[in-house]
C-alpha cells in the first residue's frame, strides 16, 4: 500500500510537471499575424509581401503561404515588427473631405494624416467615402478590424441621409426584399422617411437607413437608382457603438471592460486587454477639447446604445 502510494505520487508529480510545461508557440499565417500586430490588413500585407518588404528571421518572402510563431522575428521595410499590443479600440467621428485610407494614389487628404494627437498606428473598421461623415471605428488590431467588417457579425450600420428628391415610404419600404442596380445585388435595406408637416415640405428628403452590408456607395447608388441624389450622409451607429455627442474630427477610446463583454469572440485570448480604463475624447487637430458641460457629455457620451433607435431630427441636423 505504502509502495502503492509513492509511485501514484510520483505519478501525480510528474503530470503537474509536464502538464506546468509552456506550450509551444502555436503557429499562424504570416499575414495573419502582422495584421493582428496592426502593421496593416491582411490584403495589404500580402501586398507588402508581394513587394519583397516583409521578412522572417532575416529571409524575405515571396509568397503569404507561410507560418510563422512568436518564437519568429518579423520584419517589416527593415524594421523589426513588435510583440501585438492588447487590442484597443477608438470611436472616430470622420470629417466630410477626408479618404480612407493610409495612402492616396491622388494625393487626396486622408483620416489618417488627420487623426488626432495620441493615437497609435491604427487600421479603420471599413471606411467611408470622401464626402461621407460620421462614425468610423479604428483598432489597432488589424484581425478585429477585418472581422467586424463582415456581413456575418450581423450588426447594424445607421446612417441618416439627406437627398435631393421625393419618395413614398410605401417604394422605401421594397428596399426590404433586396434590389439589384447595374447586376450588382445589394440585401436587405430598412430605409424610414422623414414625416414632414404640411406646408414644410422642401427640395430635399431625410432618411434614416439601417443595413447590415457595406458595399462600395451601397446607399449613393441605390438611392440613385430610385431617382433621388444624395447629398448628405452620416454615419451614426455601427452594431452597438454610437456616434452620440463625439464632434467633428474627434475620438474617444472604448474602454477594456466594453472590448471583454462586446468582442472578446473576435479578438486572441492573448490580445484581450485588462483592467478598466477610460479616457476622455481626443480633440481634432488644431482645436482644443470642449469644455463644461459640452466635455462633460462627450467624456461620457452614449457610445453604447440601441442601434436601431431612431435619432432626433435636431442632432441629426446639427
């Protein structure tokens, strides 16, 4: 029995040992795992690739086929690429005049060359387009960016549009059932207008759209289709982040505790941030936080909301 005892001991030792043992280094696509360290999507990755710009451990590839562990030393133009950061994640109220994108071909202004002061390199969720403002999100995790853009997340985008023209509710509401304009179909479309009183009808007609896809100018080119211009469109929410009070040019970080309980099932165990930190807004360049109540509102400002909730026509025309 005493014998008995020792080797089931010794047994018991020796599986707390093994089992204390790290585990290798679990492996992962190349792209993949620059996109998670917020050097670029993985598109652009493959790009960068492509140009003969990205090595591991001294070697420069030629194709994106390749594994790589954190054991591997990444390089980017030279330089060495970092261990990811826990993933962060800013609410970005983006300016009518701006691109989005990193590097315009035309020399246009883009978000990033006017993002406020503070921020790390980041990658937008999705963009919008030069003359679209409103909501735009932006991480430094490029594998959360790529996830929330699909249509699979389900979440809502709510925009409030202004167009030339005028239209029934009763043709909105066939946007519902889908509709295909130059053989390219877009889904289900929830489009609400405006109710005006008698006697204030203009030239233009207010819209608020909820769609779950974000195809190129999806909302331009199907309101074309039905015989109205748009010539305002601002983005307000996106799944449940809000763009509330945030002003123009601005962002303000979500905090850790929101990223745990909203996006944990996109994000690496290992990225997942800790604590529960909050800061207030950063402001756009060039001007200073709002001060008193207006600060106040923005520092705590409705980030988290119904996102299919209707805004007042108030704001929604500030």
């Amino acid at each position: 029995m005493v014998r008995h005892t020792r080797e089931s001991g010794a047994k018991s030792r020796a599986g707390q040992e093994k089992s204390a043992t790290p585990a290798a280094p679990r492996p992962e696509r190349v792209a993949k795992a620059l996109a998670r360290a917020g050097i670029a999507s993985r598109r652009e990755v493959e790009r960068l690739i492509s140009l003969g710009k990205v090595a591991v451990n001294g070697r420069i590839l030629e194709s994106p086929a390749v594994l790589v562990t954190r054991d591997d030393v990444l390089t980017v133009e030279g330089k060495v690429v970092n261990e990811p950061e826990p993933t962060r994640l800013w609410r970005y109220h983006k300016p009518v005049g701006l691109v989005t994108t990193h590097k315009d071909p035309e020399g246009r202004p883009t978000v990033f060359e006017h993002l406020p002061e503070g921020l790390p390199r980041v990658l937008s969720v999705g963009r919008l387009d030069l003359n679209s403002e409103g909501l735009l999100l932006l991480t430094n995790d490029g594998e959360l960016a790529r996830a929330l853009e699909m249509p699979a997340t389900g979440w809502p985008r709510r925009y409030r549009v202004r167009a030339l023209g005028s239209i029934t509710q009763q043709k909105l509401d066939r946007l519902q059932e889908g509709i295909s304009v130059d053989g390219v179909h877009y889904g289900s479309i929830d489009a609400k207008l405006d109710k005006v009183k008698e006697g204030e009808r203009g030239a233009n007609v207010w819209i608020t759209v909820t769609l779950t896809e974000g195809k190129n100018r999806e909302i331009r080119k199907v309101f074309e289709a039905l015989g109205l211009k748009v010539n305002r469109l601002m983005r307000l929410a996106y799944g449940p982040f809000q763009l509330g009070t945030l002003e123009d040019g601005a962002a303000e970080e979500v905090g850790p505790r929101v990223i745990r309980e909203l996006l944990a099932d996109f994000i690496a165990p290992e990225n997942l941030p800790t604590g529960d930190r909050t800061t207030g807004p950063l402001a756009a360049p060039g001007r200073r936080p709002a001060g008193g109540k207006a600060a106040a509102r923005l520092a705590t400002g409705n980030a988290l909301a119904d996102p299919t909730r209707k805004p007042s026509r108030v704001r929604a025309q500030a």
